[in-house]
C-alpha cells in the first residue's frame, strides 16, 4: 500500500507490506524472495522513499522475514485492533529507506 492507503499513517513517498503464507509452504524463502522483489519494485519502479512493515508480538518468523531483508525496528503499538481473530495484538513496525536498501 501507498501513502493514504497504508494503516500507519505515512507519506505518498512512502509504502508498506504486509504478507501472509500457509503452513504448507513455511520454510521454502518464499516470503522473503516475494518481500526482496516488492522492495525493488518500491524503489526502482516507483521511486518510493522508505517502505514499512510490521509483524505481531511473538511472530518470530516475520520478524525474521523482515532482519532478512533489511528492516530496521523503529516502534511499537499496543492494542492495535486484529479483526480476523477478533482480538488486539501488540504491532512491532520496521522500516528499511532507500538508501539502505541493496539488491541482494
């Protein structure tokens, strides 16, 4: 998502994934090969500034998804709404810049 389009609150210059995989497929890199193409999509393409991410406390897997391609931990939201569990969860948000960002 772009801009406006985002839940967090950030600029048009900027964008944020999200991800979501089966149980069957865990393990295979494919989340961080599809996170490493959005993000050369992000910034080559649409010549996006900083792109976001986020993952729910106690998703080790996530947040390793994103260490591995190079989102930096920049805060924490409590109590923010999960409406597919029908529950609120604590949200970490990362974030890697443009010019973090290498084509790995």
């Amino acid at each position: 998502m772009i801009g406006k389009a985002s839940n967090i609150g950030i600029p048009d210059t900027e964008g944020e994934v999200g991800y979501w995989i089966g149980v069957p497929y865990w393990g295979q890199g494919l989340i961080p090969e599809a996170v490493h193409e959005i993000l050369r999509y992000a910034f080559e393409e649409l010549h996006l500034e900083k792109v976001w991410c986020g993952y729910f406390d106690g998703n080790i897997k996530s947040k390793r998804v994103q260490e591995k391609c190079g989102f930096q931990y920049q805060y924490t939201k409590e109590n923010v709404p999960c409406s597919m569990m029908n529950d609120v969860r604590t949200e970490h948000i990362t974030c890697i810049k443009k010019e973090e960002w290498t084509i790995q």
